[in-house]
C-alpha cells in the first residue's frame, strides 16, 4: 500500500535519517565457559582489521588453484580470460566499440615510494580469435600514478589520474598513445582510494565519473567553477565541457550504472546498503552538511565494489535486468533482482554467481562482454585496500591480477557486430538490439559522425518505426538519446515520448527535456507540471525534480501538488529538497502576500516544513490563528513554527498553543513534539516550565511527556521532581524516562540524584538503565557501573540493555576489556554478551 503523506508532527518527530538502521543480529551457539570468551569478543571490536593484521596463510598465486575454488552458481561456468604476467592489478576496465577490453592498472597502489618512478599503466586486451581467452596484449600508456577509471572513447581514451581527467590518444596508429591532454583538473587528492574513479559513459552521451568522501574537488569550467565536498557522481560532457552534480554522499561509491530506461544505480565499496537508487539531487549518507539523506534498498547488506546490469541473448531470460556487484571483503561476487517499488524500487539478493574462501580473491569490477559473458577483474591480493594494514606490509601482492569470464552453459555466445566505421543505417538498427552494450555503443559512433551526417537517416528511421511493435516506445527513447548525444534538441520528438502510453519512457523523457529546457521554453515548464500529476509515481518524481531547474516560486508551487496523490520516501525527499533549492524565490514571495499555493494549507505547511528560515515564523503563526481550521491543523502548524524558533519565539508559540489545545495533557503531548524538534538547537522557552512542573507534581501518576521534555530542554528546576519520580514509581518504563531526563539535563544536581539512584537501585532492569544512560555522563563511571553488573548478572538479566551502549562509545570495548580482565561472569552471561558484542559491529567482528 502507498505510504501516507507524513504529518508536519511526525516528520518533525522522526528520528535522525542519518542514523543507522537496525541491523538482525548474527547467531552464536558456541558454548562459553569463562569470561576470557567476553574479553576476546569486546576486543575484536577495539580493532577494525585483526583479521589482515594476523593473516599469515598466503595462498599460492596460481591461477588455476584459484579457479578451482570457486564455487559457481548452478548452470555457469568460469575461465581464466587473462591473468598475470600479461596484466597485473586491475582497478577498473571498460570494453570499448570493436570489442577490445581496457584496463586500468596500477602496481604502485596504495603508495609510492620517494624517489620511485610512476609505473602504473593503460593496457588493452583483445579475444581475436573468439575462444574466451585473451591472445593479444598492449600496454597502450605507462607512467601513470593510480589511475582510478578508464573510458575508452573520442580517439582514445579518458583515465581518471589522481587529481585530473586526462585523454590519452593514438594519432600515429601504433597502438600507443603519443597524446596526452589534461580535460579536467582541481579533483582532490586527500585518498589514493577515494580519488576520481568508475568512468562510465551514459546513454546520453555524457561520461559519468565518481569520486568518494574524503575529497574535495573545486573544478573551473567554462561555466565557473563546479564543486564537489565528500562523495557523489559527476556529469560531464566532454564537447561543451558542461559538468555538473548528480548526487551527493556515499563512502565510496566504486559503482554506477544505467538501466534499460535509464534509470541511475550505485554501490557503495565502504558502506553497507546493496544497490543504491540514483535520481537527479538525490544525497546519501556522509554528504557534508546534509539534513537528510536518502537510504539504499539493502539495508544492513555489506560493501560493494562496481556495478553491472546483465542483458543479452547469451544470458537466461531470468537473469536480463539482474545487477551484479562484488563483495570483495567476503571474496565473492553478488547478484541482485531490482523490481519497481512505486517511485523507486526494491531489492532481493540471489544466489552468489561466484564465492570462495580463497582470500586473495578480489573482485572489485564487473562488466558485460562483447560475447554476451560476465567479466570480474579481480585485484587479486590477501590484503585489500589501505586504511587497515600498512601502506609498505610486504604481504601487499603489487604484480598479480586476473579478469574472469563468466558464461551461461549450453548457450551460445554472441558474435560481436561491427560498430567502428558501420553505415549509420545499420548503427541505427543496433538500438534495437537486446545488448545494452551494444546500443551504447552504436550510439557513441553515431555521435562521433555528426549531426549531419546522422541526423538524415535518424529522422527516416524513426517515421518508419512501427507503434504496433513491442519496442516501439522504447525505440523512440534511444532515439532521444542519439539526439542527446549529437547535442541536438528534438522538441517534437520529445514532446511525443512524453505522451507515451509507458510510464518509464515518459520518466526518460522528462531526464532529457530537463537538457533541453531552453529549447523548450514554456512548454518545458507545462512538461514538469504536467509530469507532477502524472498517474506513475516515477515520472512524478522527475518531475518534481525537473521543477527544481526552473528556479521561480511558481514551479515550487506546482511541485506541492504531487503530495495530491500517494507519497513515498523517493517522493518525500524529492520534494523536500526541490522546495529548498527554490526556497530563496518562493519565501520572498510568500511573506509579501503574491504566493498562496492554490489556498491548499497541506501544501502550504508542507513546503514551510521543508525550508531552515525563521521568516517563515510569521506565516505559520498567521495559519496556526486561523479558527476555521481544524485543530490537529493548527496544532502541526505550531509545531513546524517551533522548529524554526528562538526562544523568545518558542514563548510565543506556546502562547497560542494554549488558545488552540486548551487540554493540558494534550498540550504536553504537542510540547513534546515540540521540544524533540528544538533540543538540537538547543533552544527552549523562557515560559512554558511551569505546565511541565505542575505534571511532574503529580507524583502519583507522572507524565511520560513532561519527563521528556524536561529532558530535552533541560529544565534545571524539576530536577527534584524528576528524582522523586525515579525513586518512588513503581513502573520502570517511567524509572527509565526519568532517568534519561536526569542524564539529559546533567547539572551538579542532576549529577546528585544520578548517585543516589546508583547506591539504592537494586532491580536488574533498572541497573541497566543507569548503566546505557550513564554514557551520556561519564564513561569512567559507565565502565565501572557495567562491569559491576556483568559479574553480578544472572541468566535473565537485560545484559545487551546494559553492554550496547558501553560498546557503542569510541572508547568503550577497549576501557571495558581492561576492567574485565580477571573476572569470572556466568558461562550463559558471557554467551549473550558476547552475542551483543559481536552484533554492534558485525562488520568488524
């Protein structure tokens, strides 16, 4: 069912998006007899690599001892399409028109010595005999320091190299580049990992570029000066020299693609949520300065390493549209089934094409052949990347590598078609080819020909197209793409896929007309709208997103109305972040009486919830005075004006509040809401205590709320009160609020009533409490309170309510260990709490 448009009280109430999401917990049956077992569990969480750090079972680096490991999905099969000494670590590849794969590789990695020459290289590798093995090898450039990413297109090919975009080419046809062009410069430099890299060219014509969260990249176009801080995808178009965002966050995202509508995907090598769904403006995690982010469609997945969409005839039917990435650290390669999920999509992992325990496997790449087969480039190495182990271990492998062919039994592969140098009418019969590599590439050699040359035959191509055929819809979107790749506007033939009876191609359409707004001028603008009513939840999001680029308080306007029909999450932040990005035209116009949204008052209060101005205060409170609206209205509404207020606002907010919720207790409730949405800015009311002390009064039946919100704006007078509660009530879920408030609040006086708590309190429950809360305070007392309660513990105590807090601080599982040694805990305590610890990092443990 579609999820409802979230109040203004729950969206202000929600947690933290940037928190991380719950994760299920791993099994641990293995019996414990001492607490030496706790000790060695909480440990392995003090480091994050113990496991490369003590590695000493260096496998053979033979090829074919490698290969023999593998266990491979039923009805395929692996070979050895080239390894070492004809290659040696491979960081990224891509396959170019005639068939030939390019690789980046770097021997160097992760570090160069002082006074070492650069000798990382460009090499390209040919199957010209058809027999799944490589038997011709080139080193097309060498000299290079960590090349990241490779692109083979215009003449040569693009090489994502430390802090520039070069194009290397081979003007004198020898197989080796005598030119070197900088194209781009400015990327930053802070992470040999995290530089530029996963060069991929979209089907619009445009090359797609990542870089990860330690960089900071400030790039002068001639356009000005484009900037990227901490990670995202880039979008550059290498003939205008246009370059700009396409998202923002991840870790490292060594993954991106493009699906058979168009529709962006990314991995994320360092992080832990599967495939990633990519839209216009979308930001993920780490992004600096972000206020909310947006989530993968795996959560609690591990990390993942390059991106490939299976298609073609060579592959089963059930396999076309699966995405395949790599989980390096587990020496396996991934497979995922992405289905629509209204505006975005979900995700399920099927069984691993290949896994093994052979730990040198590295699989960090994945493409789609020219024979319709799975290529893996493996970095092949026992230990992977730099943050964990020593830039000099001499256990780092610098000359092995390998790339993997992976093929479906008992079907035939393909025979690659001539693209290089094809007439236009058969490159143009290409898109319509199952093969998606085909198609991109028959489209990067029409766009190398001209507008001139091409444009002829792709308008006669195009009339001749039949509605009547299957494809129909989705041949008039590669149509779109070759003009978007020739840089040519077809408004006519735009406006035509727009109307399309497909959802996704009416999606696509709204991706190029936002390239072709100029051309389009008002109907560009009635596209969006039109789009943000449309019946499928996707291309309502392009829409909403295409309004963004309009930049005037009427697309802001238009944009409320997708909350008109279902909401989900993609749609939320669509929204959300497109009424940011226009609040600097649509407040102005607001606050001086010329912007109303239609008279909708959800709109309305929608789109104030959205932006960080106090000069929206004005007109909440102008909403929130309106008698003829409901007062679950007028209420939310006051809530959205508390979250933008000062104290001295916060004074006036409450004031009305009175007059609209004259119920004390309900009060409380929305003052709550209130406070949870004002306790990070640390602002709280100069009025407004004296409800909160009457309710804490009432000792015999106290409120939950006014514990909270004592708590969260830390109101040093109902200390005593709160104390009292935690002393005499009789229901621990009450103890516990009481105690949060006290560990919120945290002056000396709190700090008092905290220790009287500790020398009287005896119930396990609530022991735990105090221990969890106590981190707030003081991790000295934390550790000593915890280590107490883990010798006292008995089988049915709550130890993970205690233990998980103490091992969530930076410093916990090491002081924690220290105060254990020596101890003797029951044999069923240490076995759950060594299940605690291995859950709170099980990405470490």
């Amino acid at each position: 069912m579609p999820r409802p448009t979230p109040s203004s009280r729950e969206f202000l109430s929600a947690q933290d998006p940037r928190s991380s999401r719950t994760r299920s917990r791993p099994r641990w049956t293995r019996a414990v007899q001492s607490t030496a077992w706790l000790a060695i569990g909480v440990f392995c969480l003090a480091g994050q690599a113990s496991a490369q750090r003590n590695l000493s079972n260096i496998p053979s680096p033979d090829a074919e001892e490698e290969r023999a490991s593998f266990q491979v999905v039923e009805g395929f099969d692996v070979n050895l399409f080239v390894g070492d000494p004809a290659i040696a670590k491979p960081i990224h590849m891509n396959f170019d028109a005639d068939g030939r794969l390019w690789i980046a590789s770097s021997e160097v990695y992760p570090h160069i010595k002082p006074g070492e020459p650069a000798t990382d290289k460009i090499l390209v590798v040919e199957d010209t005999d058809g027999d799944g093995v490589v038997d011709k090898s080139t080193v097309f450039a060498e000299g290079l320091l960590i090349p990241t990413g490779i692109a083979p297109g215009d003449g040569g090919c693009y090489v994502a190299n430390s802090t520039e975009l070069i194009h290397l080419a081979d003007t004198d046809g020898d197989g080796k580049a005598d030119q070197r062009r900088v194209i781009l410069s400015g990327f930053g430099t802070e992470d040999t990992h995290h530089l530029l890299h996963s060069l991929r060219w979209g089907p619009d014509g445009c090359l797609y570029m990542n870089q990860s969260i330690y960089i900071h990249s400030h790039i002068e176009t001639p356009y000005g000066v484009r900037r990227m801080n901490g990670g995202g995808i880039w979008r550059f178009r290498p003939e205008t020299m246009e370059l700009e965002v396409v998202c923002l966050g991840f870790v490292n995202p060594w993954g991106h693609h493009f699906d058979y509508w168009g529709q962006s995907f990314a991995t994320d090598g360092a992080y832990g949520e599967g495939i990633n769904y990519v839209f216009p403006g979308s930001v993920f995690v780490t992004s600096p300065g972000a206020t909310r982010i947006m989530h993968g469609l795996n959560p609690g997945s591990p990390k993942h390493c390059g991106l490939e969409i299976l298609s073609g005839r060579h592959l089963p039917d059930s396999w076309r549209g699966s995405m395949v990435t790599n989980d390096f650290r587990a020496n396996r390669v991934c497979r995922f089934v992405v289905t629509d999920d209204r505006s975005a999509y979900q995700s399920r992992q099927e069984t691993e094409l290949i896994r093994t325990n052979h730990v040198a496997f590295r699989p960090i790449d994945a493409k789609m052949g020219p024979d319709g087969a799975i290529y893996i480039a493996d970095w092949y190495n026992p230990i992977i990347q730099h943050g964990e182990v020593d830039f000099r271990d001499d256990r780092r492998d610098h000359v092995h590598g390998r790339i993997w062919r992976i093929t479906a039994q008992g079907r035939e592969t393909l025979k690659h078609p001539v693209i290089t140098g094809a007439p236009i009418e058969e490159l143009l019969e290409l898109l319509r080819v199952p093969e998606d590599w085909v198609r991109l590439h028959a489209k990067l050699e029409l766009k190398s020909r001209g507008a001139v040359e091409v444009v002829p035959a792709l308008q006669a191509w195009i009339a001749a197209l039949d509605p009547a055929d299957s494809q129909f819809e989705h041949d008039r979107v590669e149509a779109l793409w070759v003009y978007q790749n020739l840089n040519l506007p077809n408004t006519d033939l735009l406006m035509a896929v727009a109307a399309s009876p497909v959802g996704e191609a009416r999606a696509a359409a709204i991706r190029v007309a936002v390239d072709w707004r100029d051309a389009l001028a008002d109907r560009g603008a009635a596209l969006f709208e039109k789009a943000v009513g449309d019946e499928h939840p996707r291309v309502r999001l392009e829409g909403v997103r295409a309004l963004s680029t309009l930049g005037s308080a009427r697309a802001a306007e238009q944009a409320t109305r997708v909350l008109d029909a279902p909401m989900d999450d993609f749609l939320d932040f669509a929204l959300w972040k497109t009424l940011r990005e226009l609040s600097g035209v649509w407040v102005p116009e607001l606050l001086e009486g010329r912007l109303h949204f239609g008279g909708n008052v959800d709109h309305l209060t929608y789109a104030l919830k959205a932006v960080d101005a106090p000069a929206v205060m004005e007109p909440l409170l102008k909403i929130a005075a309106d008698e003829s609206l409901p007062q679950e209205t007028r209420a939310n509404v006051l809530v959205l004006a508390a979250s933008q207020a000062d104290g001295a606002g916060l004074d006036q907010v409450l004031a009305l509040l009175g007059q609209v919720v004259p119920d004390s207790r309900q009060q409380l409730d929305w003052i709550e809401t209130m406070a949870r949405s004002t306790s990070q800015r640390r602002v709280a009311p100069a009025s407004g205590s004296d409800l909160v002390l009457a309710a804490l009064a009432n000792t015999n039946e106290p409120s939950t709320a006014a514990l909270r919100i004592a708590g969260l704006w830390q109101l040093g007078a109902a200390v005593p009160a709160i104390g009292e509660i935690a002393r005499t009530t009789d229901d621990d879920a009450v103890f516990e609020e009481a105690v949060v408030a006290l560990a919120r609040i945290a002056t000396d006086e709190a700090r008092g009533q905290w220790n009287q708590l500790v020398a009287t309190t005896s119930s396990p429950i609530r022991r735990a409490v105090l221990v969890g809360e106590s981190t707030r305070l003081d991790l000295v007392q934390a550790i000593e309170l915890c280590d107490k309660f883990l010798v006292d513990a008995k089988e049915d105590w709550p130890v993970d309510r205690a233990l998980a807090p103490v091992l969530a601080q930076q410093e916990g599982p090491q002081r924690l260990t220290a105060a254990l040694e020596g101890e003797r805990l029951q044999p069923d305590v240490a076995r759950l709490a060594i299940r605690v610890a291995r859950a709170a990092r099980p990405d470490e443990a």
